[in-house]
C-alpha cells in the first residue's frame, strides 16, 4: 500500500502533467492552423474559433468547475476533466469538418477548466504552508514549460508525424495524469459547498460568448451588420443580467464586494495585460511565420521558442526582486520593456531572419515574464485570507476569459487594418475584405487569387504594415496598462509582494 507522502506525490505529478497540457491545447492548433484548414476548410471565421472555441469554454467555466467541484468531490471532477480532454482530443483527429472541430475544441476547453479547478482545489487540501508554495510552484513551473515548448514540440510533431498527433498530444497527457491519479487520490468535498450557481453561470457565458461571437463576424459582416449589433447588445444585456444576478444571490459565483478593493482591481487589470502584450502573439506569430511567409512548422517553433522561453526563467528573478521592489514597480517594468519589444518587433518585416527576430521575441517574453511571476500570488495577498479562494477565481477567469476576448479583438483589428492597406475603397472592396480576412489567417494563395494581379510581394508588404500598426497599438495598451497597474499596486509592501511571488513563481 502506497504511503500518504507517496500519494501526495502522485497526486502533485498528475496535476502538473495536466497543466503542462493546458498550453499544448492552446499553442497546438495555433502552429498548425494552415494544415487543418487545408484539410477541412473553413471561413476565417469558423478558423478563428479553432483557438477562440477552447479559450470561451475554459474561462467562462472556470468558477463553474471550482464550485461543482467543491460539491459534487474533487477527485470526480479532477479525473471526469482529463477524460473530457483525451476524448476531444480524438475526437479533433476525427472531425469531418471545420464546425466539429470548433465544436470539439469547446469541449476540450470544458474539460480543461474541470481538470485545472479540481486539481488545484485537491491539492490545496492536501498540502499546507511551505509545502503548499511548493506544490503550487510546481504546477506553475509546468505550464511554464508547456507554453515555452509548446510550440517547438507542435512543429516537430507536425513536420515528422502531422497535424493529428499536435491535436492528440494534450489528451496523451491528460490520459497519463489520469493514470496517476486515479488509483491514489482521495475523494474530497466543501461541506459548506452551496453548489452552482445556474443563473449566475448561464448569464456569464452568454455574454462571453455574444461578445466573441460578434467580434469574430464583425469582420466578415461589418460592424453594422444586424446580426453584429444583435449580438453586442445580447452581450451588454447578459452581461448587465449577471451582475444583477451576482447582488441578488446569496451565495454569488462572484463576489463584487472584492472589487472595492483597489489593489484587487489592479491585479485583475495585471491579468489582462498579458494577453495583449504576449498571448496574442502566440497565435498571431505562427500564422505569419508559416501561413504567409512559408517557413516549416518546425521552424517556426523554434522562433516561438525565443519569445515563451524567457517564461521558464524570468519569474525566478521577479521573486528575487519582489524582496526589493513593489509588485506595483516589477509589474510595471516589465510591462514597459514588453511595450518596447513590441515596437521593435513592428519594425521588422516578414521574412525577417530569426537573427533579426530574437531579440525583440526575447525582449517580449521576459518583460512579461516578470509581472507572470507575481501575479497569481497577488491574486489572492491582496484580500482577506478568507476570501483569497473567491479572489483566485475570479482572477482566473479574467486572465483567461481577457485572452479569449482579446484574440477576437486583435484578430479583428489585424483584418481591418489589413483591408485598409490593400484599400476597401477600391471597386473590388468586397474582394479585398474577403482577402484581408484571408491574410489574417494565413491563407495566402486564396487571398491572391481574390486579388488578381497583385502580387505575392506587395501583399505580404501590405501585411507588414498592418501587422506593424497592430504591434504599435498593442505597445500603447501595454503602456497605459503598466501606468494603471503601477498607480493600484504602488503601495504593496514588500513582504506581500515577497510571498506572492513565492507562491507563482514560474507560473
């Protein structure tokens, strides 16, 4: 019979692994976007949802998963998760067109979300004080190491086996934590567990959803299209629904109590940073380097590898710091020599060699390594130890849900700015914004073809443009953000900041 240390251990490397394959589900389908449409097709659109799909369902399920498994058991929720995973994931190779993969990468993005709140839920019963740090530095330290290699392992995958085995990568790993876990974990509930709130739930990913659902089709429809501003008011409704629900309840999915505290919001603001500043790219960059200017898939790992390695590194040295800085300086630091990065990488053309390429990549990913390094711990230091479980999903739910949102937007600028380089004024307007959307997912021969007599030179030039105008307005978010974050986060002493990036380092 295993001792309990033992199956603490086990336990720990089964939630590891399943964090490790969180990011292989997001960086995955993003290095093989070209090879799953060239074998099932798709507008822009429904290729859009490949990545937004997965990004809805886990943030807007997050909190959802967390309360379910509170009251229904952990170790349920935990191995029903990792099983939801593996069987998306062969159902993704299985798909017999581009709806039922977007359809099965919701599922898998609802499996995730099972998966990520129950096991961090397990271990947070089983391992207490220093240990507890540790544990958690672990499972940070995985998706480090997931989002770093991520996209090196895809490309290789994809060049030496195909695009079916970048999808059956994250269910392999689930599958594996599923092993592990099952024949030692304990089942574990909340007593005090109030179960779902349903309202609350089915009101948050309606407005998520409309709100994804209308940026996506803005470009393909326009932003007046009836159907775009059905489903932008929808969102604003439902989104005006659920916080009327959550005042109302007496047992809310989210507390907005928590948002009078100032440091509180300054954290959640650090959450979305972020994505504006760095996950997008890691869709973005992928489409470019192989869609639009050819490069293997491989090759284009590794470039990927310049801008997410620095995470594997950098969060140890913004723990170091936190013993002599304010959250509120590191984050913003970091932040600032992200905005600079993106500015030198809109100077650099497509076909840029890696040469010219690693260092701006470089800069990117370790400016925002260091407020990585800090703010899963800020989460939950700078409330009320009783309410630090409420304020760890919310802020979970806001980095993810803030990245899918601002895939949909980005996705949406880059078209727009894209057409407006080709010129929509033109008689062909219709046919430059159908090329522009196909620019925008990498689909470089279809958008030729809806242009003749362009050619392939000046199209990638009008890309280089539009792509370098994004980068720009991207810096300037990063810059105002670092500003907002400083202002809220500047009074944080340094022994909370300390022991917030204890807690994340690496994550």
């Amino acid at each position: 019979m295993s001792s309990p240390d033992s199956n603490k251990a086990w336990l720990l490397a089964a939630v590891c692994l399943a964090a490790l394959g969180m990011p292989l589900s997001f960086t995955g389908p993003a290095v093989v976007l070209p090879a799953i449409r060239d074998t099932l097709g798709g507008t822009p659109v429904q290729l859009n949802w490949v990545t937004n799909a997965f990004m809805l369902s886990f943030g807007a399920t997050l909190m959802a998963a967390g309360a379910l498994a509170d009251a229904y058991g952990r170790k349920r929720v935990f191995l029903l998760g990792l099983a939801v995973v593996a069987l998306s994931s062969a159902l993704l190779t299985l798909a017999p067109g581009i709806v039922a993969f977007d359809l099965a990468r919701a599922v898998q993005g609802l499996g995730s979300a099972a998966a990520f709140a129950a096991g961090t839920a397990a271990l947070a019963q089983l391992f207490d004080g220093p240990a507890r740090l540790r544990a958690f530095s672990l499972i940070g330290t995985s998706f480090g190491v997931g989002l770093s290699c991520g996209s090196i392992l895809s490309g290789w995958l994809a060049d030496t086996v195909g695009w079916h085995a970048v999808m059956l990568s994250p269910g392999a790993v689930s599958l594996v934590a599923l092993g592990l876990a099952a024949p030692r974990m304990r089942e574990s509930r909340n007593p005090q567990a109030m179960g779902l709130d349903v309202p609350g739930t089915l009101s948050f990913t309606a407005a998520l959803s409309l709100l994804t659902l209308g940026v996506l089709q803005a470009p393909d429809s326009g932003w007046a299209s009836p159907w775009v501003l059905a489903a932008l008011a929808g969102a604003l409704a439902m989104g005006a629904a659920f916080i009327a629900i959550e005042r109302r309840v007496a047992h809310p999915m989210l507390d907005l109590s928590l948002f009078r505290f100032p440091r509180f919001v300054g954290v959640q603001l650090l959450a979305a940073a972020p994505a504006y500043g760095f996950v997008v790219l890691l869709v973005l960059l992928p489409i470019r380097f192989i869609g639009l200017e050819g490069r293997s898939a491989l090759e284009a790992g590794g470039f990927m590898f310049a801008l997410s390695g620095p995470i594997l590194i950098v969060p140890t040295l913004a723990a170091w710091l936190a013993h002599r800085f304010s959250a509120g300086v590191i984050s913003a630091v970091g932040l600032l020599a992200c905005a600079v990065g993106l500015v030198w990488l809109s100077r650099c053309a497509p076909g840029t060699s890696l040469h010219g390429l690693v260092g701006p990549l470089l800069l990117i990913g370790a400016g925002i390594g260091l407020p990585w390094g800090l703010m899963d711990g800020l989460a939950v230091s700078v409330v009320p130890r009783e309410r630090a479980g409420m304020a760890s999903g919310i802020f979970n739910t806001v980095r993810v849900a803030g990245e899918g949102i601002a895939l949909a937007l980005v996705g949406a600028g880059l078209t727009a700015l894209v057409a407006l380089q080709l010129g929509v004024s033109s008689p062909s307007s219709v046919a430059v914004s159908q090329a522009a959307q196909r620019v925008a997912t990498g689909d470089l021969a279809q958008a030729l073809a809806l242009l003749p007599g362009m050619e392939r030179a000046a199209l990638l030039h009008a890309y280089g443009v539009a792509f370098g105008t994004l980068l720009c307005v991207l810096a300037g978010v990063t810059v105002l953000t670092a500003v907002v974050v400083f202002v809220f986060l500047r009074g944080e002493t340094h022994a909370d900041a300390g022991a917030a990036a204890l807690e994340s380092s690496a994550c």
